[in-house]
C-alpha cells in the first residue's frame, strides 16, 4: 500500500498520512491538511463602489459646491490616480457651480 504524503499546516514539512506530529516543528495536526487552491485573498472588487460613490459626490457638487470643492482638495494630494482624478473633476465642477450660483444669486436679486 503506497504512503500518502502530505505537509504540516504551520511549517510546512511534509508528513506521511498517518502522523498527528509534526516531526520537524512538533505541531499537532489532527486532519488531513491539503494546498489551498487560492492561496492569496481576493481583492474586493471596487467598481460598483466607485459609481455609487461618484454619483453621490456629483450630487454632492449640486447641492453643496463649497464642501465638494473641500474633499475634491482632499482628493487631489491622494497616492490612487483614480481618486486624484475625482478630486479634479469635484474642484472643477464645484468652481462651476459656485459660478452658477453667483450669476442666479445677482439674476434675481
């Protein structure tokens, strides 16, 4: 009957099936241990985040240009080229809607 290898889940020495000991390290291991197959964690993916969370900022731009000219400032210093990109399109487009509001605030003054 063939012996059946496998490794010890803290050091990762093999073992033959039958052994709970760790030989190398002295763990106990109780089950069988097998090779992941994903041995990273996934990255979480951010795009449906992203949409939500540009959309809120646009409206965030209408509503309240000051406070969007404030966190598109924030956005621009930041290391990701995604948010840096968002934070220039929060300062451009608040700098718009401050206009805006200036010519409507003298338009029906």
């Amino acid at each position: 009957m063939p012996r059946i290898s496998r490794e010890c889940s803290y050091c990762h020495e093999p073992m033959e099936a039958d052994e709970f000991k760790c030989k190398s390290c002295g763990n106990m291991v109780t089950t069988k241990t097998a090779k992941p197959e994903q041995p990273y964690m996934a990255e979480y993916d951010e795009s449906v985040l992203d949409q939500y969370s540009m959309v809120l900022l646009v409206l965030m731009t209408l509503f309240f240009a000051p406070i969007a000219m404030t966190v598109g400032g924030v956005l621009l210093f930041n290391d990701h080229a995604g948010k840096r990109d968002a934070g220039k399109i929060l300062v451009t487009a608040s700098l718009i809607m401050m206009v805006v509001y200036v010519i409507l605030f003298f338009a029906f003054w």
